[in-house]
C-alpha cells in the first residue's frame, strides 16, 4: 500500500465548503512570508496608493458635510438615524463608492473607501456602519461580479443612487460561522410568476444579525437548494445559493430590529417560508445554484480588508488625538499627566500601535487597489486590526479615566468604545478568524506544494501515487531548505539580509527576516508530525498564523515609514515602537509554540533550528517609552498625519480638545515665564490661574498680550478638562446643564 493511500486513511476529508473557501481569494505578500523570504522587493515597488481628485473632492465636500450634520450624541440616544442623513446617503452616493460609474456608481478606489469610512467612523460608529453595508459584501458586489447583464443593468443603478437599500442575509440562529450547515432551503418546483408557471424555488429562512434590513428594500439571501423532483437533474443537494428578493415581494419578512450595543445602526431579522422565487431571482441566473458560496469566500476582501479594519483605525486616531491632547493640557500636581510614567507607558502604546494601524490600513487597501483579493492579508487586517484598535481604546479609557465614562456630546470616546465589538465580532468572529482562518488558508495557499499534495492525497486518479512522489520530493527539498535557512539566521546574525537604503530601518528588516525564516520549518514540521491533527490544535496554528501577521505588520510599518513619511525624524520613535511591538509579539508566539508542540523530539529539534532555547522575549524598553510619549504630547507633522481621520467640527469635543492643545503650545514660554515671576513675587493664596495672571500683570511681569494669551488659553483649558453634565431628570439628551451658546462662546 502506497504511502499516498496510507495518507488518505489518516487525514480528515476536506469538506466542500471548506474546499471553496481555500480555493477563494488571490495569493500576494503572504506566500513570501510563509515561505520565510519576506519580498521586500516587491513591497517596495507597490504603487503607492493616493486619492484621486474625485475622491479628495468627496471628502471635502459631502463627507465633510456629512461630518457637520451628526449629533452622535443624540443618535445614541434615539431610535433611528434622521430621515434627513439617509437621504442625503444616497443623494450624495455614500452606498455606491464600489459600483462602476457606468451604472452611476462613484467606483472609488479601496484606499478611498477605506479612508472615507474610517473618517465617518471617527465620528460616528452607527453612521459609518450604515455607508460600510452597501460598500462590503452584499448585493452590489455580488451583482458586479456575478449578475446578468439585465440584473445589473436593473439593480445596480438603483443601488448607487440610493432608491434601493440593500442587505445580505446569511448568518442563521443556528449557523453563524460554520455558513454550510446553514439550515434555510430552498426546493426546486413550479409556480406562478407573471401570470405564468414557471420553475423556480420555494424558500424558507429565518436570518438575524443582517445590517439594514430593517429598512432595506432588496434583500440578498443566502440558502441551500434541494431538488427532490429532480427538476433539475439528478442531484438531490445543489448547495448553497444566493439571490436577490425585493422586500415587496409576497412572504419576505423585514423589519424587527436588533440592538447592538446601543449603536443605532439598523440591524435585524428577516423571515420567509415556502415563498415562491423565478429563477431570475437567482443572482447570476439558474446556472449560479450551488455556487454561492463560492461567490461569497471570493467576494469577502471588501469587509475584511477595508470597511472593518477602517473602524479599528477611526478607533485608534480618535482615541491617540484625543488622549495625547488631553493628557498635555491635564495637570496634576503641576505637571501634566501626560509626563508620569505610568501614564507615558499608556500613550506610548497608543502612539505606536496607531502608526502600526494606518501602516496596516494603508498597505492592505494598496494591495486591495491592484486588483488582488489576498484572503489571508485581509483575514489579518481584520483580526488584528480590530483588536489592536481595541487595546488603543482601552489604553485611553484607562488615561482619560472620569472623562471617559461621562457619556455627552463632549466625550471622543464613549461611542467608539461601545461600537469596536460590533467589528471584532462580524464578517467572522475574531476567535475564529486567528484560530482558524489565518494560518489554515495560509498554509494551503502559501506553501508552494501543499494544496497540490493534499488535493492528490484525496485523489481517485490511477496515477495520483507517482505524481504525489514527485510533489513530496519537492516538499522535502523545500523543508530542508527552510531548515537550513532558519538556522543560519538563527545563529549567524551577520548573515541577515537587509535591502533598505535607511539606516535606522535595517535592523529591523533583518528581525523581520529572521522571524520569518523561523516560521518556515516549524510550519513545515507541524505539517509532517501532526498531520490534520493540526486543524483541531487551534492554539498551535494560531501562534503559526500570529507569526505570518506579525511579519505582515512589521513590513507594513517599514513600507509606511519609507514612503509616506514626511519628517523621519519626528516620526521615528513612533516607527521604533511599531516594529518592536511587532517583532517582539512574532518571536513571543515563535517561543511559545515551540514550548507547547506536544512531539517531545520534534520540539528539541524545532529549538535546535530556531535557536529557542529561552522563553524570554525583550519587551519594549523604558527609555523608548519616554521617548515617544514625550513625541506624542508635540503638536508635530507626525500627530497629524496619525489623527487626519478625525475632523473637528466647531464647538465638538474633539474641536474643545485641539483648541485647548494648542493653546498651551502657544503659551508654554508664558507659562514659564510665570513660574520664574512667581518665584520673585509668590501669590498666596493661590485663588486660580486668573489671580495669578492678574496679579503679575499688576507688577508688570506679564504684558498686556501675554495676559491675554495666558487667560485664553486658561479659557480653553478649563472647558477641556470639564464634562458633559445634565438636569437631574435627563430626560432630555438636549437638556444640558449648559446652554449651547454658551458652549459656542467658550469655544
């Protein structure tokens, strides 16, 4: 008996909805990665994305109108999103940023969208979730890809002008990730349509957790097809299926609303049984039963690697703006907060973790712009990319502290904060999409014989045995080489590579490669020993498939760093941080998959080639902590370009907290000036500030403009330290215990 035969008794069958979801997507930088040469090359010469003169003109005009119009205060605080924003969706065509221009679609590049969704998402979650729907996996991007011409030339037209709004309903209260035991069928048989018999489908489904489909008018359902009459052939399960139901259409069921962490974006149910569809409901047509799910793995690329992460960036520029102005005009004991070293460790985490964010966002829309559909980088942006816009959100609730809870229109945090979970848990939970996603398709597609040995293992061809004996001579020679390769740069550092003209930057390319080198030979051995065993052993295959991400965002950061960058030299404790972050989280999971591989005498020789003989991994050291909480507190080039998501409207809490920021940057010689004068004339008591400013004033210390400028920014100061406070009841979310004029004054 063959080794090949023995191979296909052992390993687990791969099932058909495991199989499509493999086959989906394009391979890009990844398979470098996992192959442990990281193309550096290649990432260098990636165009580089920017914003058309269309898109720059939408976000200075209707995004930015948009901005002007949201309360988001008062949304949280309602039932529904003001008739007056939705129309002005889809008057200015925020749900058709992906439709091509020849259905009268924006077709906006995926760094555009993503740039657009990540602003609106700074100001509001529920608002940005609504554009995010129509612009991911949905009807329009079904419909561009696989509907007739007539559905196209009908749909999206419509779509893109927002007389149509559209959901997809495919997770069912008994199947959410696992999509192919979903239990909604649908029987081939014959009805009426038109007044006429025609064949078709009867449908029953019972979905929850679809966004807008409590206000949709189109619906796109996913369900299984069975043909028991065999109207259709000779099959009796045709597989899943999508198509595209009007909500006026007899049986469909839409409108009960969920309430998702109180962020009033619609999300909701949908039901229908025994409802009769023609077949031209089907989306791409008779011919397309059966392939929808296939249609779905292809078409994920969009929530995953744009809409989804855009939110865990929003997250991260609005929490280091806001945490970075406060924690510089906040003062306790006469210092800024910003300058003790518990709260520096807090800010340089997020200073260095938004840099890794937008490196992160940019490089995966860049890639998404050439046309590709990388399936393992946009599982890793959505994984980490939320989570990472998780711990910068919580680094700065932990800051401001008092500040942060007090819900009101003042608060930057409060709603994003509430809204972050809602990214993490959709498009495929987190869990699922570290535990599961990443490393699993990672080493079907990126290892370079893999899938061709396991597709031949499963084979039934007669000369399958000598083909699968060529690909594992191949396999072999492959693995060594990997070993081989890993041990030199393990123990001969000298020998690393680096190809960047930067000084500063090569260190860490060698890290990078290193680390890379040494997933190689463990993803390979793991392979060989455990076999399908490592399917089941989720915490292994996750740390393998951290590596590879880990990787993913180092080269991310080097490649933002190197190209949009203006003033490296402010910008490079920030680049530091990132990288080592990065770097030392991929040589964590190295050591720590390597101390639990069950096989005693594969993991003493995994330790051997990787050099991982100790389990401790260096943690980012103090002195860069200080370095760049102290660059984080400047009014730099750099804060800019990792807060130009967050646009300020007049008289809001983030507009409070810039004004206050630099105002004290403007009077910082002032303020030292007043500390020199009061050492000479101490003024005691020591009533307020203004007593203070007044009084040196009087003695001629301070000057007429430095009195004014002092006061100013003592005005400013103290409205940004404040919160939001309301009449006993709080009936009323307008009822504050201020006046709005008098906020407009104090601004």
């Amino acid at each position: 008996m063959s080794l090949r035969t023995n191979l296909k008794k052992v390993l687990p069958p791969i099932s058909v909805t495991e199989q499509e979801a493999l086959d989906a997507g394009d391979v890009w930088i990844e398979s470098s990665i996992y192959q442990g040469k990281p193309d550096m090359q290649a990432l260098r010469q990636l165009p580089k994305a920017k914003l058309s003169a269309d898109e720059q003109a939408f976000l200075d005009g209707p995004v930015q109108t948009l901005l002007e119009m949201i309360d988001d205060f008062e949304l949280t605080n309602s039932k529904h999103i003001p008739d007056n924003i939705l129309d002005f969706l889809g008057k200015e065509k925020f749900f058709s940023m992906i439709i091509p221009k020849k259905f009268g679609g924006l077709e906006f590049s995926p760094y555009a969208n993503s740039t657009i969704v990540a602003t609106i998402a700074a100001k509001s979650g529920a608002i940005a979730v609504t554009v995010m729907v129509p612009n991911s996996l949905g009807p329009g991007e079904l419909l561009m890809h696989y509907g007739t011409e007539s559905q196209q030339n009908y749909w999206l037209p419509r779509l893109a002008v927002g007389q149509d709004i559209p959901c997809f309903a495919l997770t069912s209260p008994e199947a959410g990730s696992d999509a192919g035991s979903i239990p909604d069928a649908a029987i081939v048989t014959k009805g009426m349509w038109e007044g006429k018999e025609v064949l078709g489908l009867s449908v029953s489904w019972d979905k929850r957790y679809i966004t807008l489909a409590p206000i949709a008018t189109v619906l796109g359902l996913a369900f299984k097809v069975f043909d028991p009459e065999q109207l259709l052939g000779s099959e009796l399960e045709l597989g899943i299926t999508c198509a595209l139901l009007p909500k006026s259409h007899p049986g469909v069921e839409l409108g009960n609303r969920h309430d998702p962490m109180g962020m009033r974006f619609y999300n909701g149910t949908t039901r229908g049984e025994n409802v009769f569809i023609p077949m031209d409901f089907i989306i791409g047509g008779q011919d397309n039963i059966g392939k929808g799910w296939q249609m779905l793995v292809s078409c994920l690329g969009a929530g995953r690697g744009i809409s989804l992460p855009a939110m865990g960036v929003a997250t991260a520029h609005s929490a280091f703006k806001s945490t970075a102005e406060y924690s510089f005009v906040r003062e306790q004991f006469g210092v800024p907060i910003g300058r003790f070293e518990g709260i520096q460790d807090k800010l340089a985490d997020i200073a260095g973790k938004t840099f890794l964010l937008e490196a992160m966002r940019v490089l995966t829309t860049e890639g998404l712009g050439e046309g590709l559909k990388p399936s393992v980088v946009t599982a890793i942006a959505k994984y980490h990319m939320t989570e990472l816009g998780r711990d910068v959100m919580n680094s700065a609730m932990d800051v401001q502290a008092g500040k942060a809870i007090q819900r009101g229109p003042q608060n930057t945090l409060a709603n994003g904060y509430s809204a972050l979970p809602i990214a993490i848990t959709v498009e495929g939970a987190n869990i699922l999409t570290r535990n599961l996603m990443i490393f699993g398709q990672g080493a079907m597609r990126c290892h370079p014989h893999l899938k061709e040995m396991v597709d031949l293992i499963h084979s039934d061809d007669s000369v399958a045995d000598a083909e699968f004996n060529k690909v594992l001579g191949k396999t072999v020679r492959f693995s060594v080489k990997n070993a081989l390769r890993s041990t030199v740069n393990s123990y001969l550092p000298f020998m690393r590579s680096a190809e960047s003209s930067l000084l500063e930057v090569r260190p860490y390319e060698k890290r990078l490669n290193a680390l890379s080198s040494k997933l190689a030979p463990l993803a390979d051995f793991s392979l060989l020993v455990l076999g399908g065993d490592l399917k089941k052993a989720e915490l292994l295959s996750a740390r393998l498939g951290d590596v590879i991400s880990y990787v993913y965002a180092a080269m991310a950061t080097v490649r933002f760093y190197e190209q949009r960058v203006q003033n490296r030299q402010e910008a490079l404790p920030f680049f530091k941080y990132a990288m080592e972050w990065s770097l030392q989280q991929g040589e964590k999971a190295i050591v720590d998959f390597v101390n639990n591989f069950p096989n005693a005498p594969t993991r003493y020789l995994m330790r051997t080639l990787t050099n991982t003989y100790s389990s401790s991994v260096r943690g980012i050291s103090d002195d860069l902590i200080r370095e760049l909480s102290t660059a984080a507190l400047q009014d730099s080039d750099i804060k800019a370009d990792l807060t130009h998501l967050v646009k300020t409207i007049p008289g809001d809490g983030n507009d409070i907290n810039e004004q206050a920021f630099k105002a004290k940057h403007a009077a910082m010689p002032l303020l030292s000036k007043v500390h020199k004068a009061l050492k000479k004339h101490p003024v005691i008591p020591f009533v307020s500030f203004e007593n203070v400013v007044n009084k040196l004033h009087e003695l001629n210390e301070l000057s007429d403009s430095d009195k004014a400028t002092l006061l100013d920014y003592n005005e400013k100061r103290k409205l940004a330290v404040r919160v939001d406070e309301f009449t006993f009841d709080m009936v009323d979310v307008n009822d504050l215990d201020r006046s709005e004029d008098k906020q407009a004054d104090a601004a």
